[in-house]
C-alpha cells in the first residue's frame, strides 16, 4: 500500500514529510508499540517497508525509528509533539504523521486493510 493510502486510512495529519516521493513508496508492514524497547528488541526485518505506530510522541520514538532505519512514523491519539521536538525533526530523515485514532484503531485499520504484522524476533517471544 502507498504512503498516501495510509496516510488517507488513517486520516493523518502531517508533522514533517521529509521527501515528498515517499508518499508514492509501497509499505507492507507496521508495528505498533509505545515501548520503544519492544520496538528496538522486536522489529528484525522489513525495517524500509514498515510504518511505526506509536502514542509516544517524544525524541525517543524519533531516535529508535532512526536507528531502526525506519522512515515513515504515526504518532497516534492525535498527540501532538512540544516545540523543541518539532524543531529538531529537520535532523531526521523520518516522514512524520499524527492520526486521531488510537493505536488500536490505527493498527486495525492498516491490518483489515492488508498491512501485515511485521516478523519479529521469535526467540524473544518464547
């Protein structure tokens, strides 16, 4: 599904988009967590595919979604980020968004519209 699918799906406001042509990229995946050690931990592959989902809208999400190499955020529950926060997202190259939908909402929106679930690192989940 395309960037601007998801972004329509879950009528997502945009925070900062880094490249406009990211909105015409295929994205198969998500993963949904406001741990970002789950995130760091879970997320083992798919990272250039993947949408973050997310009701934790601090520099934490911004640095685990740059380490994971993952570009394309959604800050949910229509949270919005603090001055200094939005100031510093020219650093990263990460296409943010916020949605009015809970992170269930989001994650069930994309899933009934054919996102997977990314794969996730199956030793750690036992």
């Amino acid at each position: 599904m395309k960037a601007k699918e998801i972004v329509e799906l879950l009528n997502a406001k945009a925070i900062h988009v880094h490249d406009e042509s990211f909105l015409e990229k295929e994205y198969n995946f998500a993963f949904s967590s406001d741990l970002m050690s789950d995130c760091l931990a879970m997320i083992v592959n798919n990272q250039d595919e993947l949408v973050l989902l997310t009701g934790l809208c601090n520099i934490q999400s911004l640095r685990t979604a740059e380490m994971l190499d993952i570009n394309f955020l959604v800050i949910t529950r229509g949270k919005k980020l603090d001055q200094d926060l939005l100031q510093s997202l020219g650093d990263f190259n990460i296409n943010t968004f916020s949605t009015p939908y809970t992170t269930f909402e989001a994650s069930g929106i994309l899933y009934k519209n054919g996102i997977k679930a990314t794969d996730v690192d199956k030793e750690i989940l036992g």
